[in-house]
C-alpha cells in the first residue's frame, strides 16, 4: 500500500478499510505524520519526515511522536491480519524504548508480526534513521476483537 489512501474497492468504515489507512484517523493520529509505504498481515513499512512540529520544549522530536507510530504501525498490520474475520485490532499494551534524539530527518518505521493468534497479537517495531541507526523500538500486543461486540 502506498501513502495514507484507502485500500481501492473497499467501503469506508470497514474494517479493511481501517485496516491500512490513516485517513479516518482524529487529528492527534495524523499530526504525528506516518505515512504507510507497505502493508500486509505481517509487515508493514512507512515513514514519517520529523520536523519542529514534532518538537518538544528543548528541540528534540517528542516521545509521543515515536509511540504513536508504533502503535498505529502494530494496529494497521494487526488488523489486515484479522480483517477478513470482520475484525480489528486493538492495542492492549505499547511499551516504545527511546533510543537516540532527533531534531529532523526522514525516519523510518516498520512493524513486524511476533505472534499472531486467534485472540491476541504481538507486534515488533522499529523506527530507524536515514542512517539505519535505530531512534526507538516498540513492541504492541493487540485484541482482536469484532467492532461493536463486547
């Protein structure tokens, strides 16, 4: 999947719809910027282009900014895995590890499938600088669940 746009003949509000696009997201998800470059039920790769508008107070590209792209890295791959069973995938847990500071650049994020069962799911990933070097690592274990059951 390329960018942030839908998967083409897919409905809105589906959850494959959900599954690989950004669009739907409120403006928090889409302010940290990722964009989607590769999607599957196992993998998926994006960027994001890190700017003062990811800065906290000192200059430094947020925290926040990285756990996001984790999370929602995770929670796109998570659910193309479970989309064809009606569900999605929700984040139970985010434990994202702050490696090294960034003011600016083109960061890359790519999340892969540790485990994938039938009720839970954990995912890998990595946010690595234009020079590999790795800026965080985060690991997510999702809930697949039916959108709109208990």
């Amino acid at each position: 999947m390329t960018g942030a746009s839908p998967t083409p003949g897919v409905t809105a509000g589906s959850p494959s719809a959900r599954a690989g696009s950004l669009e739907q997201s409120g403006e928090f998800v889409t302010s940290a910027g990722l964009i989607v470059d590769e999607m599957s039920p196992t993998r998926v790769r994006g960027h994001i282009e890190v700017d003062a508008r990811h800065h906290t107070p000192w200059g430094i590209v947020h925290g926040g900014v990285y756990t996001t792209a984790v999370e929602s890295a995770a929670s796109i791959g998570a659910t193309a895995a479970v989309q064809d069973r009606g569900q999605v995938a929700v984040g139970l847990t985010n434990t994202t590890h702050f490696l090294r500071s960034l003011s600016s650049g083109h960061v890359i994020v790519e999340g892969i499938a540790l485990n994938q069962g039938r009720t839970q799911q954990l995912w890998k990933v990595d946010v690595t600088d234009g020079s590999g070097r790795l800026i965080a690592h985060g690991e997510v274990r999702l809930q697949n669940v039916t959108p709109g059951g208990d």
